[in-house]
C-alpha cells in the first residue's frame, strides 16, 4: 500500500512539474515579441531514488533559466550607439546642406555671379549711370545672401543646441527608469521575467542616444556608465547637464565667437570627451566642430567670415585705391565690424555712405585707365593672381569648397547609417538565435510535456483505480 501512495506522489509532483513547464512555455509564446524578452527555461531537477530508502524517484519543478546572453546585448547596443550617431549626423548634415546651394540659382554664388557680372558690364560703360547703380543694387544683394546664410547656419546651430538639451533630459528620464527598476529588483523582483525584459529594453534605448554600458550587479540591480562617469549605481541616480561656455585655456581669439557646449556630470565634471557616439555625440561633434568651421569660434573666424571680409576687403581696396575724377578718391562698397571677426558675414552690407556717382572707376595707374577699377573687379570672376584669390582658389570655387564639404560628410554619414542598420540588424538577429523564443520549439515542448503530462493523468487514474480495489479488498 505504501509504495503505491509513493508512486502517486511520485507522479503528482511530476504533473506540478509538467504544469510549470507548460506554464513558462505560454509565458514565452505571449511574449515573443515583447521588447527585451528573453526566453525562459523551466528546469527539471531529478528526485533521489534509493529502494532501500523508499525513495522511488521521479521528477520536480527546478529553477526557470533565462537565456539571456549579455554579450549579444551589449552587441546590440553598442551597434545602436553607433547607428543613432549616424543617423543623426545624416539628419542634421541635411540641414546644414540645404543653406548652401551649389546651383548658382539662389544665395551666395547667385548673388555673387551677379555682382560679377555688373562690375563687368559697369566696365564696359563706366560713366553709365544705370551701370554703377546696377553695381550698388548687386552688391546689396550679396551682403543679403551672406547675412542670410549665417542666419540660417546660427537657426541650424541653436537647433542643435535645443537638441543636445533635449537629448540630455531623455538620456536622464530612461536612467530614472532604470533607477525605478532598480529598486523594485533589490525589493523582491530580482528574477522576474518581465522586469529583465523592460530593463533591457530601456538599456537598448538608452545606448541609442549616449555610449553607455551596463553591468548586472550580485544584487540583480544595474549600473550603468557613461565612459568613466556614473549615471547610476543601485538606487543612485546622476543626472547629466549641458550648458554653454567660452573656454579659458588657451585664451580664445575670438570673444565673440560661437560659444561650445559642455556636457556635465552630476558634480559638474565637464565629460563632453567621454561622449563619442550616439545621438548625442553626433550632435556635439556637429555643433561644437562643423558648425564653427563655417560660423567661428573662439579659435577659428569660420568659413562664410572669411570668404566675406577677404571678398569685401578685395573690393573695398580697388574702390577706394581708385578715382572717381581727378581730384576725388573712391569710396569703399561694403561695411562690416571688422572688430568682431567672427559675425562678418552677418553684419556685411553695403557702405551707406557711397552713391552711384561715387563709384570709382579710373585706376591709379600709372597710367591711369578709365575702366580700370571695374575690369579689375570684373577679373575677380577669373583670378589673375593672388590678390585675386582666397585660400588659393577664386571666391565662387572656394565657395564651392565650403558646400561640397557638407555634401561629402553627408555623403560618409549615409554610407554610415547603411552600414550599421545592417550591422544592427545582425546583431539582433544573433542575439535573437541564442535568446529569443522560437514558436516552433515552444510547440515542441508544448507537444512533449503535453503527452506527458496526459502520460501521468492516466498513471494515476490507473493508481487511483488500483489503491481502491486494495482499499476494497482489506475492506472485505
């Protein structure tokens, strides 16, 4: 009698055992596609058997195993770091592009082949009065298209600067979750499936925006580095800011020029250098080192500068070496606050002070040519020398430069997004073969314990059947 109680026990706990199986099979299937889920194993740990012991054996629910693998996840999110920098590069590179129009239909080149062209035709009839005013009209609209243009390239910086804020606070909110998390994991849900799932799904956001990496701790809590800063440990947050500031050191030339921004850690440890990738280092890298290139800095004047003092200074120095009439000097064309090298390009404008009539057009000579001056501006379209010139190339071709520069970073940034779309694609794939749940072997295990859990409800039907006739037969 005895051993057949123990066999039914043997098989109840077998069926327990089955039905946590099955259980945990159902929890994969629902989650499959659940952000962050890994697929979860319900191990089956051997009873002792020993006849002399009456130990006959048989089965138990054991531990339920992830299979989680963090070297595939932190694959995944050093790949999506990377990608969310060059998606972004390819997003903000775009903007900037579309400032610089190398159609030579609007803008600068526009305005500037214009210009061009009327101080060659003021060449041609240089006491004409239409001619010197068309050069006045042409040379306004040049300084337009410079103001403009650094108008729209200090819109797309402050854009960037409203971005990396924003990036910041996302960065702080996805770590305060993390922190939440935390929490409850040290208060009871250290191995709760779906905590693990939402955890990991936060981190993968996370290193889309920063390069961050993530270390389970004995506890089962998280920390979570940015480079060698801490944003959190346990239930310990620290929260990064960012902020504007000249640097000191060296001693910037520019005092006026485009201040950088500063990423800090909670004690206010600048940490900007620590940030390479992600979103937020693509937008720190574009606004604290493209831009400038184009607008200034502390240390540079910046492209669209240059191009429009050097160019300014060019005309200005013909104009007013040259002769309206004998007795009377030529004025200068263009103004600009030559104080401030780095907003040259926008405060640029046409000399209030001259007038058509006080164009200059004779040449100082010797000897002294009555179209000199306007066949020399006119040249400035086909450098002669030098002095014509601007970092070695003529002002439309240097313009060029500065255009083509951004359409060959966009050019690399989208190859790059290519590139590790794909790479992140494979990298999830990877992480999803030794992770993910696959329906076709959640339906196999479904069948196997299925039949055996229906294997165990005929065994004890049949024990059942059995202990009641032995019961009957001692009854009797």
């Amino acid at each position: 009698m005895s051993n057949l109680l123990s066999t039914l026990g043997m098989t109840a706990s077998a069926l327990n055992a089955f039905t946590q199986v099955l259980q945990v099979t159902q929890t994969n299937v629902a989650n499959a596609s659940t952000p962050g889920y890994a697929k979860q194993t319900q191990t089956l740990d051997a009873l002792p058997f020993d006849a002399s012991k009456n130990d006959i054996g048989g089965v138990k629910a054991g531990i339920v195993l992830s299979s989680r693998d963090e070297y595939a996840e932190q694959a995944v999110r050093y790949e999506t770091s990377l990608l969310g920098e060059a998606s972004q590069n390819v997003s903000s590179l775009t903007d900037l592009q579309n400032t610089f129009d190398i159609s030579g239909n609007t803008g600068i080149p526009y305005a500037l082949n214009n210009l061009l062209q009327s101080f060659s035709a003021w060449g041609q009839s240089p006491s004409d009065a239409n001619a010197r005013q068309l050069v006045l009209d042409r040379a306004s609209d040049l300084a337009a298209a410079f103001n403009q243009a650094a108008s729209q390239v200090q819109t797309t910086a402050q854009n960037s600067e409203q971005q990396i804020g924003n990036t910041v606070s996302q960065i702080n909110q996805l770590v305060g979750n993390l922190q939440h998390d935390n929490e409850r994991i040290m208060a009871g849900q250290k191995d709760d499936a779906g905590m693990d799932a939402q955890v990991h799904s936060t981190l993968e956001q996370l290193s889309q925006y920063a390069p961050i990496s993530a270390t389970k701790q004995p506890n089962g809590s998280w920390t979570v580095m940015l480079g060698q800063t801490q944003l959190l440990v346990g239930a310990d947050q620290y929260q990064l800011s960012s902020s504007m500031a000249q640097p000191s050191n060296p001693p910037p030339l520019n005092n006026n020029g485009l201040p950088f921004v500063v990423i800090r850690s909670s004690d206010g440890t600048d940490i900007t250098s620590q940030i390479t990738t992600g979103q937020l280092g693509a937008l720190l890298n574009f606004r604290d080192t493209v831009i400038p290139s184009y607008l200034g800095d502390a240390y540079q004047q910046g492209g669209l500068n240059i191009m429009a003092q050097q160019f300014a200074d060019r005309v200005n120095s013909l104009l007013s070496n040259g002769y309206v009439s004998a007795s009377q000097p030529g004025l200068k064309l263009f103004a600009y606050d030559a104080t401030d090298p780095t907003h040259v390009a926008q405060n640029l404008r046409l000399n209030p002070d001259i007038t058509a009539s006080q164009l200059a057009a004779i040449s100082a000579g010797p000897p002294q040519v009555s179209n000199g001056v306007p066949l020399a501006l006119s040249n400035l379209a086909a450098p002669q020398g030098p002095a014509d010139e601007i970092g070695g190339a003529s002002y439309t071709s240097y313009y060029g430069n500065m255009a083509s520069k951004v359409g060959s970073l966009l050019s690399t940034a989208t190859n790059d997004q290519q590139v590790q779309q794909s790479a992140v694609a494979q990298a999830q794939n990877l992480r999803q073969q030794r992770s993910g749940v696959d329906y076709n072997e959640e339906a196999i295990t479904l069948v196997e314990f299925q039949r055996a859990y229906d294997a165990n409800s005929r065994l004890i039907s049949v024990l059942d059947q059995i202990t009641s006739d032995v019961i009957n037969m001692i009854s009797t």
